[in-house]
C-alpha cells in the first residue's frame, strides 16, 4: 500500500482525516467469511478518541458523527483496535 502525502500533518482532532490515509490497493475485496471474531462498539462507553482508528492495520474504522464505526466487510478480526481502546467500547463477538 501506497500512503497518500500530506503537505501538513494533523496537530488536532479536527484536522484527521475521515477515512484511511491508505490507497485503495490490496483491501479492494469483500472479507472472505474467514475471520472468527469482530470487535463491537459499545456507543454509549465510546468517546470518540479515534485510538482505536488510529492503531487499526487495515483503515476500516472511521468517524461517524463524534463516534466511530466500523466497515466489516474488510475488518479481520484482528483485535488491535480492542487493545487499543482505553475506555474498554470495544469487545470482541464471535462470529454467527
């Protein structure tokens, strides 16, 4: 993946960037069934501190009016934005 420059880098909140600073490259696919867990935000525990946007490998966690969501169709499970998450709004579900 090929990072997109930026002439200025953020200094506050408001100047980060909605959705991945990533070139669509290598997550242009749908997730192909095989992840065993996806993390969960809890709105009401969720502060919007975008810790959690800004540790996620992969970019599919992005703001949605002062909280954040999250695009599963490319998220893997992974648990690095749970890790991430000071507040604990975000555990992690087993798939159905």
């Amino acid at each position: 993946m090929k990072p997109y420059l930026r002439e200025k880098i953020p200094e506050k909140l408001s100047e980060i960037p909605d959705t991945t600073a990533f070139e669509a490259g290598y997550l242009v696919t749908k997730n192909a069934g095989w992840r065993n867990f996806r993390p969960v935000i809890d709105s009401e525990k969720c502060i919007g501190c975008l810790q959690c946007y800004l540790y996620c490998p992969d970019g599919v966690i992005y703001k949605s009016g002062n909280k954040v969501s999250i695009d599963y169709d490319f998220c893997k499970g992974c648990g690095i934005c749970k890790r991430a998450c000071k507040r604990g709004a975000i555990r992690m579900e087993a798939e159905k």
